[in-house]
C-alpha cells in the first residue's frame, strides 16, 4: 500500500463474459465503480483470456488485466491447483477480492463475496458439475479468505448454518441504479413492446429458483384486465412453454432487453411481482421501487429483509397467495400509491456509494 493510504485491488470480473452474466455481474460491475468513484482504492480486473470485451452493458468501468487461460481451465485451475496468481496477470496487489465464488489463490489477503448458497439448499435447481464447483469453491473460501462479504442478512445466516465462523463474515448490502423514467419513456417502451393494457411485470434470469411456474400458476387465478410480462434470457432448466401457452396473449415474453428500457417497463407496470424461492439480495425488487411500483415478493429469503414494509410478502409455495397479493395492489389503489412511496424511500437507502465505504472498510480491516 502506497504512503497515501491508496491500495490496490485485484477484483474478479470473469462474470461479465458469461452468457448469461445475472446479478452477480452487475454486483460486480457495480463495486467496481463505486471503488473507483471513491479514489482511496485503485481496482484492476482481472479475467480469463478473451479475444473480445464483453457485450456492451457488461464491459468493466476498470482496467482489466488477462490470465493466459479460457474461462473454464482457470476456474479448473484455480480451484484444483491453486494456480495461477492473479498477480501474473496484474503484478503487484494489496488484496484480492474475488467477486463471486469463483476463488483466485491466496498470494495476499483475500476477501470473498458470497451471493447466497442456493445450491445447498436446492441442489436439484443446478447441475452435476454445477454442484461439484460450487462445492470446491465453498471449501477453498472456508479455507482461504479472510473475510467474507455477504449482500444480505439473510445471505450471512446461511453461511453460518453452514460452517462459516460469524467473525469473518460481513453485510455488505448492493446498491441500486435506476433514474425515474419519464412519461414519454414509458409511453415509448408500452408502444413498442405492445403492452396496450396494465401489467403485471416479472424481470430476471429464468431458472428454477425464480418461481416462475408458480407465478404463471398464480397469474391464472386473476380475472383482472391485465396481462402479464416476463422479461430477461433464457436460463437453464426451465421449460415454460405449455403454462405459457395455456394462457394464450395475456402472458407476453419479452426475453432479454435493453437496459435502457428496464426503467420505463419497470416504471409503467401495476404490480412487479417477484416470487423467488431463494434469493442472495434482489436488485430488480430495488430497481422496481425506485421508480414508484408496488413490489409483490416473497417472504423467507432476502426479499423480505430488503422489501420490508414497502412491499407485500407472499408465500413463493402457494400459487394462491402470490394471486392474493398481486389482487391486493390491484384492486386498492390507496394501497398502491402507499406502497410506491414506501418503496422509493426504501430503494433511496441501497445506494452504490454506501455500497463502496463498506468495501474500503472491509478492505482496511483484512489489510490492517
């Protein structure tokens, strides 16, 4: 560390060359530009070897600095081997902060964030080898890290159960991004989506966890004038063709779409309904209620702790219950109104700055 008190950080952003980079990329990318606004830590990627950046909503606010490996021989490598230094790539660091649990070697102090630990609890949502990973990557942070990041309180409880000492982990909460969008935004974005009545809005990466079976279930049950849309990529393991079907045009599939236009659709929708069985933390349920639309989500994961009192909790196992609350912001309109403002207040608390003194923070402390 320099005589200024400037460190120098090797962060982990391999995520943002997934196919499908999720919230663990945009928590990443979101760190690493909280970090560099703060000035007191210099943050340098590091990555696979890539013949291209990523896509450009993932490409880091950073420096980045390449290991001579593809993506799956330095994950194989650096779990198994312990191998190469992350330092090969970048020279000389203060700390490492692996982002997600893919776990550099520990050359220096290494923290490690830890999203949530849903393949414990579901195994049958993930793969084989997508198990035996996550597994390896568990024993190497128990082993290796000196701290543990966790974005939630509920995240910090299930490391706990299991087996993490309650001394190395830390709540370090994400922040959230999100511009109110303005009417012609939201006019635009209901034109060309073809959204010409009140909807019900659903955002993510379609996988099992998400519970979207159950929604669509649920959505069945509501007679309301309303449709209801499903954005974000295709996944794994998830097949929702036949209870999309049986619900003919008033369920709509947007699939991924541009960023630029999440705010508007989040803006212009009735509801946003999220009815996750487990999550680590919960950006679109933030990004909902930054722009003033009543949050529907499920109780027993984080989606409780960060919703709190401005949004409606629901039981992710009953169909009926989801249905319930999603009437309930419908059919009330007093209800809704207060609920928007809840939830802007609510989102105002999560921001990416506060987000960046906790990591300094943390970062002082492993440092010393």
């Amino acid at each position: 560390m320099s005589d200024a008190g400037r460190m120098t950080v090797a962060m982990t952003l391999e995520q943002c060359w997934h196919r499908v980079p999720g919230g663990t990329a945009v928590a990443a990318l979101g760190m690493a530009r909280a970090l560099s606004q703060e000035g007191a830590v210099g943050v340098i990627g590091v990555a696979a070897a890539h013949r291209s950046p990523p896509p450009a909503p993932w490409i880091p606010p950073v420096e980045m600095r390449h290991l001579p490996l593809p993506r799956l021989a330095l994950y194989e490598s650096w779990h198994r081997l312990r191998r190469p230094a992350v330092e090969r790539a970048t020279g000389p660091v203060d700390l490492i902060h692996a982002t997600a649990l893919t776990v550099p070697p520990r050359t220096v102090p290494l923290v490690v964030t830890i999203h949530d630990l849903a393949w414990l609890d579901a195994p049958q949502n993930f793969t084989r080898r997508g198990v035996g990973f996550f597994d390896r990557a568990l024993l190497v942070t128990k082993r290796d890290a000196d701290l543990v990041l966790c974005p939630s309180r509920a995240t910090r409880d299930a490391c706990i159960r299991y087996g993490f000492e309650e001394t190395r982990l830390r709540v370090v909460p994400l922040g959230v991004d999100a511009k109110p969008a303005t009417q012609d935004e939201i006019t635009r974005v209901k034109r060309d989506y073809g959204l010409e009545r009140p909807y019900v809005l659903w955002t993510g990466t379609i996988e099992p966890r998400k519970n979207l079976p159950g929604l669509l279930r649920a959505f069945e049950e509501i007679d309301a004038p309303v449709d209801l849309v499903l954005v974000g990529p295709q996944g794994w393991n998830e097949d929702l063709g036949p209870l999309v079907d049986k619900q003919g045009d008033r369920v709509k599939t947007l699939g991924f779409v541009p960023r630029t236009d999440l705010g508007p659709l989040y803006a212009g929708a009735a509801v946003f309904c999220w009815p996750s069985f487990l999550e680590g933390f919960g950006f679109p349920i933030l990004e909902a209620m930054a722009q003033g639309t009543p949050v529907v989500t499920s109780r027993g994961t984080s989606t409780e702790e960060i919703a709190a009192d401005a949004g409606i909790l629901v039981d992710p196992g009953d169909p009926r219950s989801i249905a319930e609350g999603i009437e309930r912001v419908l059919s009330d309109e007093g209800e809704a109104r207060e609920l928007a403002q809840r939830g802007r207040s609510r989102a105002a608390g999560y921001s990416w700055e506060r987000t960046g003194e906790l990591l300094e923070s943390a970062y002082r402390e492993v440092i010393g």
